[in-house]
C-alpha cells in the first residue's frame, strides 16, 4: 500500500523551542508519522483515500530541555491518533 500524506501547515503553540530547532522538529516528526504508518496505523476510513480538513491533535507535555526528535515524536504521536481512529 503507497500513502501519500500531506500536512500543509502545522501550527504549535505554546513550544518552548528556539526557532533554529524547527527543522529537526519536523524531521523527527515525518521519521515518526513514516514509522507509524508503516506498522498498519491507518484508520479504514482513509485507506481507500480521502481527506481531514483539519486535525487537531491531543495536547503533548513536554519537559524542559526536551530534544528537538523527543518533541517531534511527540507531535508525531498525536497526529497520527487523528488518523488511526476507527470511525
């Protein structure tokens, strides 16, 4: 199965990460939403196409200091419940 999957804008309020961090935060974001969907993690509903007009994620805590890769797992981990649920 070939998933295409495109997140035309992702907004995080409230991080407490320097802007120079934003391409390692989305890196390990797309490493971990690949790793995710790879293992099957795909709701029915969307496994024949289709689209989410928005996704709102469940809110993350994060630690102080915590890495740029932690943060996207992280951020990773709750889109993706978005889109692994069962209808």
């Amino acid at each position: 199965m070939r998933i295409n999957l495109h997140i035309e804008r992702l907004v995080l309020d409230g991080l407490p990460i320097e802007r120079t961090q934003g391409s390692k935060i989305r890196a390990a974001v797309e490493q971990e939403l690949t790793r995710l969907l790879a293992s099957g993690g795909l709701s029915s509903q969307l496994r024949t196409g289709g689209a989410i007009p928005l996704l709102r994620g469940r809110n993350i805590k994060l630690r102080k200091g915590a890495s740029p890769a932690g943060v996207g797992a992280k951020i990773a981990r709750a889109v993706h419940e978005g889109i692994a649920r069962k209808p």
